[in-house]
C-alpha cells in the first residue's frame, strides 16, 4: 500500500461514498507503534460536509471524511471494534491481501485551491483501469454504523474521564468531537 500512483491530485467533484483512493502520509496520524511516522494508506471515502451539513456544492473548506485500509497482519490482527473486513478478493476494491477499513485511522481533508482548481491535497483518485469502489451495501453501513459507535464512545469517554484527554481525541475526525450523532445517507 505504500507505492504512491503518479495521478493528478484529486478533483472532489469526482470523489463519491465508496472511492477508495489513495492518501499521503501527510494527513495521517499513525494508531500503531509509537506514534510519530506512518507510510500513505488507501482510504475510502465516507462522507462531505461544510459546516455540518453536507452540502450541494463543494466548496474551500469543505471537509472529506475517510477511513484508512490496512492489511490484516499477525502483528496487527483483526479487531471487531476497530475493523470491518473488507473483501479481497472482490475485484473491484483492488487489494492484494486480507484487509480491513479502520475506523480508528479515519483522516479528515480539507478540499483546498491550486491552480485556480478545487483539490484534495495529497489525495489521489484511484481510477485505472477502473474507479475502486466499496459496495454501498453492507460494507459500507458496516463501516458507517462502527465508525459512529467507535468515535462516540471515543468522545463519550474523554467528556467523562477526570484523566488528562486520551491522544486518540486528537485524531477524533472533527464531525464526531461532539456527542450529536451524525446522520449520512449513502448512495448506492
């Protein structure tokens, strides 16, 4: 997963619910190990939204919520609570071996202007030979419905904890730093 595709840098317009793409290590806070370095990832993308609502243009500052993918390892097995399984094997997602989307590793990117364009900076869109994408249904509910229970339960211990905050509110994506529940609906 870490070989970087030489394509453009992501029109947002293009990107959907499902789009595995690939994402720069730039944006990613690794949940392993110590902390301090991790290789790009492929990520899928969720979900848009602009000041809490999910909008009808995408505009600068328009936020793209993903979740990484990772290769299911004895190192690093599969954790019902953190994973859903993604399938392999099914063409269309492109994976080479065991994997799970993880919904502790969930980057939120900025839609930003270069060149006078809307982009996602260090995003790419994975489209050759064909767009990767993850069935809306149940793959993509599933991740959805753990993604929600992971990060409220995530925001819900560190509102209650009298300890200092716990450092994985700092990679809380940002629509689920509060205890309102999000609703998103996902096109097949």
């Amino acid at each position: 997963m870490s070989r970087i595709p030489h394509r453009d840098l992501a029109d947002p317009n293009l990107i959907k619910p499902g789009d595995i793409v690939w994402i720069d290590a730039k944006h990613l806070i690794t949940t392993r190990g110590r902390g301090v370095h991790t290789w790009p990832h492929y990520g899928i993308c969720f979900y848009h939204y602009y000041k809490d609502a999910i909008p009808e243009l995408i505009v600068t500052g328009t936020i793209f919520q993903f979740v990484c993918i990772s290769s299911i390892t004895k190192a690093s097995p599969f954790d019902p609570t953190k994973h859903v399984r993604l399938d392999h094997a099914d063409p269309n997602l492109g994976l080479t071996a065991p994997s799970v989307a993880c919904v502790e590793f969930a980057p939120s990117i900025a839609v930003t202007v270069a060149d006078g364009k809307h982009v996602l900076d260090g995003v790419r869109r994975l489209s050759t030979p064909f767009i990767r994408r993850v069935p809306a249904s149940p793959t993509l509910q599933a991740i959805l419905a753990l993604f929600d229970r992971y990060w409220s339960n995530v925001a819900k211990t560190t509102a209650t904890s009298s300890e200092p905050p716990d450092e994985r509110v700092d990679r809380c994506p940002k629509s689920q730093r509060h205890l309102r529940p999000r609703r998103v609906i996902v096109a097949a």
